[in-house]
C-alpha cells in the first residue's frame, strides 16, 4: 500500500470532517500507517509531528505504553455492555476519579460520547432542572460571541462561530449572545485583566435583565478554542461564577478543549478559584484514544430528579455506548499518568519554552498579536498590523502555512489566519523549536506576496 493507492480508495467512499472535499483534487489525503510519541508517520515513510495533538485529543503521546497496556488488559474483560441497569469498574473508578480532581461540589458524573453531546446533556439537565423545580419558564441560554460548543444543533445553537452556525440558523433554538471579553480588543496599554472585568459589564446587565428566563449561561473557560484561539483573564470566571449565584442562573463551563491540562492547571476553573454547576468534559478525557465524554454535577441538581418514577422527572437521556468499559479504562490510564508523573509541572516548564521559541514572531510586520494560555500559544496573522485589518479569509493564508509545514514534517491545523501550537505533553524541547522555525518559515512564505 501506499499513500497514493490509500487516498485513491478514500476518496472514492470517504466523507471528512470539516472538510470542502474539492480541495483534495489538488491537495492529497494524507494516510497514516503508524504513530508513536508526537510523531505520525504516512505509508511512503514520511513524517509529521503532531503541533496540534490531532485536533486537540492527544495529552501523552501516540501509543503510549500505560495507556495501550491498560487496554490491552480490559479488552479482555469487558469491552461494552448496557449502561442503564448495569455497570462496571471502570465507570465507576473513573467517576470516583473526576470527582476527587474537578472542583468541589462537583460530586455526580454522567456519561456521553463525545463534547458535542456532553453540551447537550448539560444544556438538558439545566431546563429541566428548573422544570422540576416548577420555573418553566427559564427556557433560555445566554452565551458568548466567538463561542463554539459543537456541531449538535443544541451545541451549535449555544455557539457563536458564524462559520460553523449560519447555514443552520433556521433549525436552532434562540439564544442570547454577549459580548466577550477576548482580550485581542482590548485597548493599548490595558491589561488582560482591566478589559475582561470592563467587558463583564455586558455580562452583567444581560444576567440583571433577563435571569427570570435563563436556564444557564455557558462558556468556555479562558480560551474560544475554535473561535480562533482567543484568551481573556480568569476574573471574568470570578465575576461570573459570582453573578450566576445572585441571579439564580446556572454556570456551565465547557473544559472539552481546555481541561486535562492545556492551560497550565489541571482545569481551567481552577485559576479563578470556581466551580460551575456543570462541567463539560472530553477529548483529552481518553488520553487522546477513543471517544468519550462526561458532565460533572452537583447533588443538588442531582437531587432534584430523584423521584417516584410516576412523578415523570427523570432524566430520560441515553447514549448506546454510554460509559464504555474502554474508553473509561483508557480515561482511568490518562489520570494515573497525570498522578504518577509531574504532569502539571513540567507542562509548565514546557509553557515557558512555547513562550520563549515564539516570542520574535510579534517582530513580523503582519502578526498583530502573539498570545499564550499554558499549552496553548496562538499566532495571529493580519494584512494591517496597527489597525489589526485581517487578510481577507479568500485567501487562505493559514491554509498556505498548513500546506508549507506539511513539506518539512509538521503538522499545524491553523484556524483561518491564527497559526497555533498545542502539542502533548510528552513533546521535547528539540521538537519544540522544530514546530517554531517551520511555523516561522510558513508564515514568511504564505505571507511574501
């Protein structure tokens, strides 16, 4: 086999994600055969290192012992059963887990398949939870502008990425959208700080004026991932963790990119000192190898579905392979990783390396901003650098700088004309400023004319 054969068959059958898939007539699917540590290696033999742990999944590596032996020991046992009536040891252990590392209060875990889904459980449970304790009329959700959430239409409807949302507007529920407090706008001389906590202004008088009909507000936490890798400091949590208890709205945070580490503690949350009501989590979950998600709660929304099944307020929500025995045993490896190794810590020590291999990139006349969150380091490109004017999205700079470092063995998946690194944590130095000089070369290239 080769990679020619393997993407002849691919497109002849083959639908991808995120994808206008004319593009491959002249750029071709990449197949991969194997992949180890932060390396994926196609069937002609090439490499790519994997800047952007495949799409934000990967925390310790492709085929990472203790992940693949744990596995190998649980397909043995049980690889799926029925999640309503039963259950199993790895559900539960790794329950008992996020429960003991996510921020007090969050004592009750249900299970789903993936962030999108999680989104939904989350949104769900909100409503009814008001519901059941008679405020039907709280039916509506108040998110953030530049938010994403998920392609589901209820994870799409609390979205706000016009790219992913527009052409299903008709299909969505209403929503009330804020202003954000990304700090890309602040002001010269204004500190990440001052502008989120004058941007919580907006929050604030949105929550005063319509709280009565709001389920939730939900967010995530320091860093609009899809939304272009946008940052803002952890205040706008505090404030807003704050303002839900005085209004009596819920908060739902979405960890699913940002939990498990990326952002120099172990959640998000945690920099701001909260805990939200619901806590949506995924991707990094599994370690990076299958599918799995959970929402982590309290007793207290617990509770109020706790009832005589003919009093009907159950929560009546369900997945196929809800808990699956797999994906959690790969999640309870991931965890003992983070408990065995000094995880937190030495991705700190990797953090300053990101900061310091990225720091001359601002020099570049057309980068407006070069801006980091723990793991994350986001760069991001424009045609006018003092007025911040953005290349018209026609012409698919980023994409150049993808096609570019795809050439010399890496792999970035920019976002329109943000150019980020988020790689897993198993990554060395070396490979660090391998990423950093094919970004800086691709920039200099997509960006000469």
């Amino acid at each position: 086999m080769s990679n020619q054969s393997l993407s002849k068959r691919d497109l002849s059958v083959l639908w991808h994600p995120c994808t206008q898939m004319k593009d491959h007539e002249s750029s071709a699917i990449i197949p991969i055969k194997k992949a180890y540590g932060v390396w994926l290696e196609d069937f002609d033999g090439n490499r790519y290192l994997d800047a952007i742990s495949s799409w934000w999944v990967n925390l310790f590596g492709h085929a990472n012992p203790h992940i693949n032996a744990a596995l190998k020991d649980q397909i043995d046992h049980l690889e799926q059963v029925i999640f309503a009536g039963f259950s199993h040891e790895p559900a539960i252990k790794l329950a008992e887990q996020l429960v003991a590392v996510t921020p007090p209060g969050l004592k009750r875990c249900f299970y789903a398949d993936n962030g999108s889904a999680a989104v939904e459980v989350a949104l769900k449970m909100s409503f009814h939870y008001w519901r059941n304790n008679n405020q039907a009329q709280k039916t509506k959700f108040i998110t953030l502008e530049n938010s994403y959430h998920g392609e589901t239409l209820g994870a799409l409807a609390v979205g706000n990425v016009a790219l992913y949302k527009e052409t299903y507007a008709p299909l969505l529920m209403e929503v009330i959208t804020v202003p954000g407090p990304d700090c890309y706008h602040r002001e010269s001389g204004e500190s990440w700080a001052d502008y989120s906590t004058r941007r919580f202004a907006l929050m604030e008088q949105t929550l005063q004026q319509h709280a009565e009909s709001v389920c939730a507000v939900i967010i995530e936490p320091l860093v609009q991932c899809a939304g272009n890798m946008r940052m803002y400091d952890p205040i706008y949590l505090s404030l807003l963790r704050a303002a839900c208890d005085k209004y009596q709205v819920h908060l739902i945070v979405d960890e699913i990119a940002v939990g498990f580490g990326r952002t120099g503690t172990l959640f998000a949350c945690e920099q701001a000192a909260i805990s939200p009501d619901f806590m949506c989590l995924s991707k990094g979950l599994t370690g990076g190898y299958l599918p799995l998600s959970a929402v982590m709660t309290t007793n207290k929304i617990y509770q109020a579905f706790y009832d005589d099944y003919h009093k009907l307020n159950a929560f009546l929500h369900s997945h196929s392979y809800t808990g699956n025995a797999l994906a959690c045993r790969a999640g309870l490896a991931s965890l003992e990783l983070f408990q065995q190794n000094n995880v937190i810590e030495n991705n700190k020590r990797l953090a300053a390396i990101m900061k310091t291999m990225t720091a001359h990139f601002i020099e570049h006349p057309h980068v407006a901003e070069v801006r980091q969150i723990g793991m994350i380091v986001a760069i991001e490109l424009v045609k006018n650098k003092l007025s911040k004017e953005p290349y018209p999205w026609q012409e698919r700079r980023g994409l150049k700088v993808y096609q570019y470092a795809l050439t010399k063995g890496v792999l970035l998946r920019p976002l329109g004309n943000v150019i980020y690194f988020m790689p897993p944590y198993v990554i060395s130095e070396e490979e660090l400023y391998i990423i950093a000089k094919v970004a800086f070369d691709g920039i200099q290239w997509a960006l000469k004319d």
